[in-house]
C-alpha cells in the first residue's frame, strides 16, 4: 500500500492535535516510508543491473535486451 504524504495534511494532523509527540510520531512515518521507498529502488536498481551484466557473461542477446530494456524502464519511472 503506497502511502501519499502532504505538507497540508501534516499541518492538520498538527492543528488537531497539538501534542508535538503526535506530529513527531507522523513525521517518523513519513521519513521511514520514505527510507524504505529508497532503500527498495536501490536493491531493484542493483539487481537488475546483476541481471544486466550476468547475461553480458553469458553472452545471451536477448537476455540482455530483456533486462536492459527493464532498467531504463525503471530509471525513467524513478
């Protein structure tokens, strides 16, 4: 489940609640979504890149246009 986080929803979130451990609390989330986010976009990054340059060893075209075509389907999205 993709979470969208938002500058104005953050501010409501504080405006109802005025405890600072709640904005606290939300601003936790969002940088731990986001870290996460990161930190799958690098491990598909790498292993798509493993793909790339194992079917270079192997000498297989077609493999390598697969994967290749997959990168820089990933890269433009990101």
């Amino acid at each position: 489940m993709e979470k969208k986080y938002s500058y104005t929803e953050f501010m409501k979130s504080i405006g109802r609640d005025t405890s600072s451990a709640q904005a606290e609390k939300l601003l936790n989330e969002i940088y731990m979504d986001l870290f996460l986010k990161r930190l799958h976009r690098e491990q598909i990054r790498e292993r798509l890149n493993d793909l790339v340059d194992q079917s270079l060893d192997k000498r297989d075209k077609s493999k390598f246009l697969k994967y290749s075509k997959e990168l820089l389907k990933f890269e433009e999205c990101n």
